[in-house]
C-alpha cells in the first residue's frame, strides 16, 4: 500500500513549484509556504513542524491552495496574507500600497537616533503607504506628533487602519501631493521613502503587483526625491533633519541633490546589506 502523501511533503512539493515559476531559492519557497499554511492552518510554527509528517488529508487545503496558486501567478506572498511583518508588527497591505522591506527598517532607526526617547517634536512622514514608518517611530517616540503624508486616498486608509489597530494614538494623516497640504506648518525631523525607481528599469516587471505610483519617479527615478528635498527648508525647525530613502546606487546623485537644495554637509546610513540606503541632512 502506497501511504498517503503528509503535510510537509505537500509543502515541499509546492515549494519546488514556486522556487520553478518564480525563480526564487527553494529554501525562500519552503520559508514562504510554511508562512501560507500557518496562516491558512491557523498552526504556529512549531505546531506546523510538528504536524508535517500527518497525512495532507487530515486538513482543510481549500484555502491554502488556492492561495499556492496566486503565489505561482506571482503575486507576492504579502498580498496573498494580506499582511507584512515590519520591526515589532505585523502591517496590513493591500496593492494600495508598498510591501514594506526590511532595508526601509534602517529608516526607522535613523529617525530614532535623531529624537531622544524622552523628547517632544514634531516628525513628518512624507509618502506614508502603510504607514509602517510613521507608526514604528510614533510607538517608540509617544511625545512626539508624528504627521503620515500620503497623495493616495487608498493608501490612507490602510495606513489609518494600522493606525487603529496597532493603537498609534500620536500620528495624523493627511491626504497630500508631498508638501501641498502641510502650508506653514514646521517639523524637527522629516523622513520619506519615496518612489525611487526609474521609469525604464528592467527590475519593475519583477513589482508588476504592487502601486507603480509608489515607485516610479521620473526617467532616473529621482524627480521626487529632488520635490521633498527642495521643499524641505520650508518646513524643517532650525536644527532639523531630513532623511530619504534611496537605491542602493543612488548615493552620490542624492548627496548632489541634498546639496543642491542647500544640506551643505549629507551623510549616507548603510542598509542591513552594508548598501548605502539612507541620505542624512541637517537644516542651519
């Protein structure tokens, strides 16, 4: 007698189908359907593991096959769970907004270096999305007002229901093209992830799921940074920062551009990879 097929060999199987159609390691496949059947098995990992030699017909498969199969259509698995872990949380996502990437993280702890953890200020998160950003700082810095900046209404609402979900009570949202909505108004720190990616670039066909708004900028991607950066000086304190986001090949064009707009004296912050990420300046 043939023994039923179990979980983990089920998983495994599914695995080399994905790491086969979307040219991922199998070791990244296997990560990303475990994630799928504890999400869909309601099973922690450690259940998962240990349930893997059951046979694949003592659970309920009908979700998480048809979940497999939108993940062999190359729809990123964020999307598929409707959720991405970022620092502490978990962030709802939806194709309203950017799967929040570990490399942003480094971002947030630029930020936090620059803000005391007992101080009072005002930070501005210009290209919300999610709100991953606004939020992880708005937890860790409870005395500041954390203003979450977003063009898209869509993008808002996601953001505004991690907001409520998580219980950040000390972050705003407001609906806004970069500065437009934000007249008169002041900051001690502004920090942005911004659509950074040139129009042409070959790597965009790989992002087909997610906003095209959140990551296209012009034809060397960087006519938004170029918009936040000539901005900035209208909306920094005295002694105040900015701090953008860029691709990793981006440095020294962004350093010219932080120059330009009157940041004398930028600096770089690698991201986890040791690539620089994060352009630094100080407003006198």
């Amino acid at each position: 007698m043939i023994a039923a097929p179990t979980l983990g060999a089920r998983l495994r199987s599914d695995a080399a189908r994905l790491a086969e159609s979307t040219h991922v390691g199998i070791d990244e496949a296997l990560r990303a359907l475990g994630r799928l059947a504890q999400a869909r098995l309601r099973l922690t990992t450690a259940q998962r593991i240990s349930r893997e030699s059951e046979p694949a017909g003592a659970f309920e498969l009908g979700g998480y096959s048809a979940d497999v199969a939108r993940l062999l259509a190359g729809e990123p698995l964020a999307y598929v769970l409707g959720e991405q872990p970022f620092r502490e949380h978990a962030f709802r996502v939806t194709p309203d907004v950017l799967i929040p990437r570990p490399d942003t993280e480094v971002l947030v702890a630029c930020a936090l270096e620059a803000i005391a953890e007992d101080r009072t200020g005002r930070i501005l998160d210009l290209g919300t999305g999610s709100g991953c950003i606004a939020i992880s700082i708005a937890f860790e810095r409870p005395a500041c007002e954390v203003v979450a900046v977003d063009a898209s209404a869509a993008a808002l609402a996601v953001a505004r229901d991690n907001a409520a979900r998580l219980d950040a009570g000390n972050v705003r949202f407001v609906e806004s093209d970069w500065y437009a909505a934000l007249e008169g108004e002041r900051f001690d720190l502004i920090v942005s992830n911004p659509p950074y990616v040139a129009a042409g670039d070959p790597h965009l066909a790989d992002l087909a799921h997610e906003p095209r708004s959140a990551l296209v900028a012009g034809a060397d991607g960087l006519d938004d940074i170029r918009r936040i950066v000539a901005g900035a000086g209208s909306h920094l304190r005295p002694g105040g920062s900015l701090m953008v986001e860029h691709g990793w090949d981006q440095r020294h064009a962004v350093m010219e551009i932080f120059r330009a707009g009157g940041f004398a004296t930028p600096v770089t912050h690698d991201d986890l990879a040791g690539r620089p990420r994060v352009v630094e300046g100080h407003y006198t």
